[in-house]
C-alpha cells in the first residue's frame, strides 16, 4: 500500500499543479525548496546538491534548496535560461495557523516579466509581448510591455512576418498568445528561442483605465491579453504601467532585422556585444533611462522632416553651448533611473535607499532648469514643460527618510527623528533602557565584585546577566535565576531586569512596527505622484540622449545634414563611424557619395577587402544617424529622407531552417525588391555568388534592371561580375563607381578611395597572395587564369574544357580580366606534370573555390588547411 503524502507534501503538490511549467520556489523557514522533478533538474542548472526527503522511504523525495536571501541570483540564473520561477511564500503568521500554514505564489517571474536589472543591463529593455489574430480583418494585434518602467505600447501588424520582425526588433524574450495563433507562427517564435505563454482567459478589468484611449477592438483584445497575464503572474500593484499608446511602424524609417544585424546598428555580429556597434558609437548618455532612449531613437529613425529638424535644432543649441552642456552632464551624472524607481515604488517593493535615490534625483531638476533657462532658445521649451521638478515628494522623503538608511525596511533605522512623536516616545524609552541597562551592569559589577560581568540579549531567553564559572560563588543565589548554561558561563536572570525587559522589548517591538506603517504610508503617498515622476523621466531621457549626439558630434566633428526633396544625395568626405572610431581619424580613408536625382544606381567593383561593403555600410549608417536627429561624420551632407533601408551584405546561411546561403541571400533581396519604394536605399553586396558564375551574373544583372525600372530605389550594389559595368550603356540610372588598388612591386595595395569608373580587373590572386598562399601554387593559378582569359570564347563554350600545365605558359601575358565559370580541370599523370600529385589535388581544390565570397578569416583558415596538406609526408 503507497504510503500516503505529509500534509506538508499535499499542500506543495495542490500549488505545483497551478504552475507545471515553472520551477516552484517552496518557502520553508529560511529556505526555498524544490522538489521531484524540480529538484532534480533545478540542482543540474544551478549546480545545487541533490538530496532526499525520507530517505528510509521506499521512494525517497528528490529535493534540494536555496537560502531565501539569496534566492534573487538563482532565480536570475534561470529565468536568464528561458524558465519560469513560481515564488511561493506564507500568506498568513504561524502563530494564528490552525495545521498547515497557508501558501501561495505571491509572483511569477518569467523571461518577459523579469524587473531586477543589473548595472551591465541597466540601458537595456526587457519587453513582454503578446500577439492576437484576426481572421476576419487578416490583421495582427501586437502589443509590449516593459514592466519596469512601465512603458505600454500597440499596433496593427499586416503579416506574419511583420511580427516576427517586431518580436525580433525588439529582442522579446517571451511572447503571450492566445488560441488564435497559428502553430506555424508559434514554432518560428520557439526557433528564435522565444518563450510562448498562452493566455486564453481574458479579464477586460485588468487595466481597464490604461486602455481606454484605444478604440480598435483587435488592439484592446491584444493588450486585454497581454495585461490579464502580467496581472496573473505579478499578483502586485502595477499602478506605475502608463496609458497605452498606438504606434504605426511606418511612421519610422523601416530597418528590418536582417539590416539591423548586418549594419550592426546594436549589436556586433562577432561578439554579440555593443560594443563596435552604431550604438557604441553615439552613447554618451549619463542616465540609464537616457541609454535606453537613445536604443529607441536608434531603432527608429524619424521619417517626417520637421521632427528630425526640430532635433537637429536642440542638439545644434547644445552644440553651440559648451558649457552649459557641460553643466547639464554633471547634473545629469547625479540623476538616477527615475523610470525604473517609479517601477520598484508602485510594485511596493521600494525600500528607503530607492526613496533617497529618488530624493537625490529630484535634487538636480532644478539644475537642469535653470541651464536650459540660460540657453534661452524656444527649441527647449517642449521639454522644458515637462520637467516638473515634483518638489513635494522631494520635501517629503527630506523630512521624513533619513539620509543613510538600511536596505531592510522591516529592521527601523528609516525614518528621521522628529518626524513622527509617538516613534520618538518609543525611541526614548529604548534610549532610555540601553542606558538603564549600562547603570544595572555597573551597580551588579559593583555589588559582586565581579570586573567581567555583563548585561547581554539574544531572541531565546531576552535579557541576562552573564558570569563566568570562576566568578559563579560571588553570586546571591536568592537573587538570581539560572536560565542558561555554557561551556565558561553561566546566564541568570533578575526580577528587576526581568521587569525592565518587558518595558524595552515592546518599544523595540512597537519602535519597528510603528517605523514600517509610518515607511509604507509615505511610500503610498509618493506612488500616487509617480505619473509625474514618469513624465518628467521622459523629459530627462531626452536631454540626456540629445546631449549625447551634440558631444559626439563635436569630438568627432560631426556635420548638420541638409534635406531636400529632390533625391539629392551628397557626401563629402564621408566617414564609416565605426570603423573611424576603431582604425581612428588619421587612418581612415574618407570618401564622397553623389547621386543625384538621375543617379538611382550606383555599381561598385574592386578587389575583394578594398572597401567596398565598408563604403556601403556607411552611407546607411549616415542615413540613422541623420534620420535620428544626430550630426554626421562628413565634410558636408545633402540628403534626401528614406522611408525604408534593405541590405544584403555578407555571407551567412540559416541552418534551422534549413537556407543555404545562397537562398538566404535570394530571400532578403526578394524582401528588398517587393516592398522597397522609390523613396528607399537598397544596399546589395555580392549577389549572386552563392551559385554558378552563369547563373549568378544572370540574376544579379536581372536585379539590377528590375530596381532601374520599376522600384527606382537608391541602390548600392557592389559585384565581381565585370560584366554588369556594361550595363551603364543601356540603364541611364546606373554609374560604375570602383574602390582604387595599385599594384607595386608585385604587391597589391588597396587605397580605399571610390573612384567613378568600373574596376579593370578583380585582383583575386593578389588577395590570395596576401592571405600567404605558396609561390608556386599562386603562379598556377595565375596561369590557369593567363588561359581562361586568353581563351575566353572557346572555354566558354564547353564547361569542361581540361587545362593542362602544357597548354599553359607561367609567362603567359594577362589579358583583360572577365570572370567566367570555374571550369573543371582534369590534371593529367604527375609524371607528365610540373606538380605532384598531392600539390595537383590542392590546385584543383584552389580552382573551385570562389575566393571572392569569402572573408580574410576563411581564406586564412584554408591557406592553413593547405599548406598543413603540402607538408604531410
């Protein structure tokens, strides 16, 4: 007969059951205990020692635990791995419990509703967002929020992909769904590793008053689901959650994922890090909130001419103004996360150091007005309405909070004396007692005669006077109580220090009692302020991120672009920002960009680690940072206003599922070419080489008269394909531009400066040169070469056409370079050949790879692989 569960175990199975799919973090005294399979996979993820409860049992209890003061970290470890963590906790005092205390989750915490953040993610968002579908309308209600700041956003999404181009935009790790969503959407989100949570009940009360500026009733249903779970797992105040506001994607210039990745705007595609980055480059922000603003702007640009001026105008009256700046930076240095304040507040979760942070924070707003006041320029006027410096809250935490306060608010030491009469009562009463009990110690030390005896406390027997063993016959044993014995010592007691105990107790008692009603209630009274904390956030935010692009620009001489609605686009010496700050000012090449409304395509060629995607990169990075509002690094830019940016720029296939590179490549051109407009810029780099050289030149060329004909998109589009420069006879759209080489020496040298013009030839095996390749492999494949280009007619009738090393001269003069299929070389028997059978199979190994698709790393990687080759015996 199965032996039946403990009370204990019944009541923990009733509450795992409302959570399978979390970890539930069981609170037991001073620890929180997993158990069964939580306990089990819990103690491999967070390398905790698995135990047993009833070991004796025939089925002993998996079980392993972590200390509650701790528990923040490992719950962090594992929400940071895609799990959900139930926090279960006693919902009433132990003393008044009849049988099992009661228990309950008091908070889920999941991927997408994780607040606690950490300095190193202090600028960076954690948004939650949830995705309803509407068959009727074929539309999509997408909407996010960020829990710990309070920001509350929606939109109506057209396709599938649409959404899974904001999801991935905004890096949501968790998205809630109801049953309308398709499981084909569903698996693309778990690909992205995105955790799902369905929600399909729906309280329309949740939030209620935060949405009812939304009319649209798939939009309401979005955020009606999205608010009903974040009520669900927080089971806490969310006061501080901000009035949803609607927001159209096209409203912004449109950068989708594949381009954010490759222009690396946010994040390196080596590292994973910020750092080399767009972002890395314009952040000077003094403010977490600041950070995480300029992030936004970053993500997206502006697309309306009189906001992207009416920036431009702030950040020139910065720019102008050194010193004021420099006033507002040092105030700015002093602000602390106001948003996320707020955040912690209205959760009721703050503790007295948040309110000092906060008291601080409200210390520097009149600063920041009063340098904005001496600039004296209607540009700030907006923003500087907004900046209420909320003086009343700033007075109440002054007067009440004092200045060095505990974490714990539950321990007193919080609020300022004279605040409050009764806790200052109390406080005299402990004050008084200490000093009691210093006079009885003194008048017992007198009375025995004992030197070392001392009045001492601890929670099990309260107050007692303690005598070494030595010293224990100098006592009256009718005056004193035994009430502990210890190794040295003993402890007694006295009634009149008994009598003076109750009396010191119960003000400690009530001292700490009445300090936390006194804390909370003040906490409560600045919850209610929070909107205009909120707002006045914003407005810091702004002149954080806006001082940020004035110094920027002035360190690294940034320019004021012009815009005009002529499709003009100029750039004098023009300057990639991230690879300027990388290589630094002196060595990087600068150079110009001129299209003019009869110029909609610019075809760049030359030697492959020229510059070219460089020269590329930086137009669209110009184009950010210009749309955003910031300077530019040229002499002097005219610009025309894109609405959306496309590019194609390195080689890279997605396994998962299951695209070659070359489909890869074919799917983001595809997106370029259906959904660009006249008013867009196209970046494409190398299309077309990730199939045979026929069919790429073919596609590429095919591309490139749709883009003139019909979509008349800005275009960069750099090739190998000698062939497309001739295109500039029939396509009166399109110029042939070439990054400049030279060869000296016998070695190739790239001098990084676009030139009008096609390339007169691709210099491949000067790159294999330089990536170290032997001598005399590099002359075959020179020869090799001397013969397709001597011989181009005839070869390009037969694809396997045999070349011989006979048939081949090593001084055979080069002619002009075109690049035809690689062709399949039959080597004949080593005895007849210059190359031994080994070196033979290398060459033809060289002869079929396109050392053009591949980057300076891979070219290494197989020099290293050859040679490793040559040298076996």
């Amino acid at each position: 007969m199965a032996k039946k569960n403990t009370a204990m175990m019944e009541q923990y199975q009733k509450i795992k059951d409302q959570y399978p799919d979390a970890f539930l973090f069981y609170r037991i005294g001073d620890f929180y205990e997993l158990f069964n399979e939580d306990a089990v996979k819990g103690a491999q993820l967070l390398e905790l020692t698995l135990t047993a409860r009833n070991h004796k049992a025939e089925n002993p209890i998996p079980m392993c635990g972590v200390p509650h003061k701790a528990a923040q970290g490992y719950i962090d470890t594992l929400v940071d791995q895609g799990y959900k963590v139930a926090i279960c906790e006693q919902v009433e005092d132990p003393k008044l419990a009849q049988g099992m205390v009661k228990r309950e989750v008091i908070q889920l915490v999941t991927p997408g509703t994780q607040t606690d953040n950490n300095s190193e993610t202090a600028k960076d968002n954690n948004y939650l967002a949830s995705v309803v579908y509407s068959a009727t309308l074929d539309q999509y209600g997408f909407s996010y929020i960020e829990l710990s700041t309070g920001e509350l956003k929606v939109t109506l999404l057209d396709s599938a992909d649409a959404v899974l181009n904001e999801v991935i935009n905004l890096s949501s790790k968790e998205i809630v769904v109801d049953d309308s969503i398709s499981t084909n959407l569903i698996d693309n989100f778990k690909k992205l590793g995105i955790l799902i949570s369905p929600q399909n009940s729906v309280d329309e009360e949740n939030g209620s008053e935060i949405i009812t500026n939304i009319d649209n009733e798939l939009l309401r249903l979005s955020l009606n689901v999205l608010l009903s779970y974040v009520a669900e797992t927080q089971k806490r105040s969310l006061s501080h959650i901000q009035p949803a506001r609607q927001y159209q994607p096209n409203s912004y210039l449109k950068i989708d994922h594949n381009s954010q990745y490759n222009l690396e705007l946010l994040k390196n595609i080596r590292t994973g890090k910020k750092s080399g980055t767009l972002l890395w480059v314009v952040d000077d922000t003094k403010t977490a909130m600041g950070g995480r603003k300029l992030k936004q702007w970053v993500e997206r640009p502006l697309i309306k001419q009189k906001e992207i001026e009416a920036r431009q105008s702030l950040v020139e009256t910065l720019l102008d103004n050194y010193y004021e700046r420099n006033e507002l930076r040092e105030a700015l240095i002093k602000v602390y996360d106001l948003e996320r304040l707020a955040g912690r507040i209205s959760f009721g979760g703050g503790n007295a150091r948040d309110l000092i942070q906060l008291k601080s924070s409200l210390d520097q707003i009149p600063k920041i007005k009063h340098v904005l006041n001496q600039l004296d320029t209607p540009e700030f006027q907006q923003i500087y309405e907004r900046l209420d410096d909320v003086h009343d809250v700033y007075q109440l935490i002054d007067e009440a909070i004092v200045e060095d306060a505990p974490i714990s608010v539950k321990d007193g030491g919080i609020i300022k004396h004279g605040y409050n009469d009764q806790l200052d009562k109390y406080r005299d009463a402990m004050q008084n007692g200490k000093k009691w009990l210093a006079d009885l110690e003194a008048k017992e030390r007198q009375l025995t005669g004992i030197s070392n005896l001392k009045i001492g406390y601890n929670r099990v027997f309260g107050y007692f006077i303690e005598v070494t063993k030595g010293n224990i016959a100098k006592l009256d044993d009718s005056r004193y109580n035994r009430v502990q014995t210890l190794t040295n010592a003993e402890r007694f007691s006295t009634p009149e220090l008994k009598a003076k105990e109750s009396l010191i107790l119960e003000a400690q008692e009530k001292s700490r009692s009445l300090e936390y009603e006194i804390f909370a209630k003040i906490r409560e009274q600045i919850k209610q302020q929070i909107p205009r904390v909120q707002k006045l956030a914003s407005g810091i935010s702004s002149i954080d991120v806006l001082q940020s692009f004035a110094t920027i620009s002035e360190r690294e001489q940034f320019v004021k672009p012009k815009f005009n609605h002529d499709k003009l686009l100029k750039l004098i010496n023009a300057r990639h920002p991230v690879v300027e700050q990388v290589m630094g000012s002196q060595k990087y090449v600068p150079n110009d960009v001129l299209m003019d409304a009869k110029t909609k395509i610019l075809l760049i060629t030359g030697p492959n680690m020229s510059g070219k995607s460089t020269y590329m990169r930086q137009l669209a990075l110009i184009v950010i940072l210009a749309q955003m509002g910031c300077f530019v690094p040229a002499e002097s830019a005219v610009m025309p206003i894109f609405d959306q940016i496309f590019t194609r720029i390195g080689a890279a296939d997605d396994l998962i599922s299951g695209k070659s590179t070359f489909m890869v490549e074919m799917k983001e051109a595809n997106q370029a070419i259906q959904n660009a407009t006249e008013n867009s810029l196209i970046l494409f780099d190398e299309l077309g080489r990730g199939t045979s050289t026929y069919d790429g030149v073919a596609l590429a060329q095919a591309i490139i008269e749709y883009i003139h004909d019909k979509v008349h998109a800005k275009t960069m589009f750099s090739t190998h394909y000698h062939e497309l420069t001739g295109l500039s006879d029939e396509l009166k759209q399109l110029k042939n531009v070439h990054v400049g080489a030279s060869e000296k020496d016998g070695h190739l040298v790239f001098l990084h400066k676009v030139l009008d013009g096609a390339a007169d030839k691709s210099y491949g095996i000067n790159v294999a040169q330089l990536a170290g390749l032997p001598t005399d492999l590099l002359a075959r494949a020179q020869s090799v070469l001397d013969h397709f280009e001597n011989n181009d007619e005839e070869t390009g009738k037969n694809a396997n056409l045999a070349i011989t090393p006979e048939s081949v001269s090593v001084e055979t003069e080069a002619a002009e370079e075109q690049q035809l299929e690689l062709f399949k070389v039959e080597t004949q028997p080593a005895e007849k050949s210059n190359l031994s059978k080994k070196e033979t199979k290398i060459m033809n190994e060289i002869e079929k790879t396109d050392l053009m698709s591949l980057n300076p790393m891979e070219v290494m990687n197989l020099v290293y692989q050859w040679k490793q080759k040559l040298n076996e015996k």
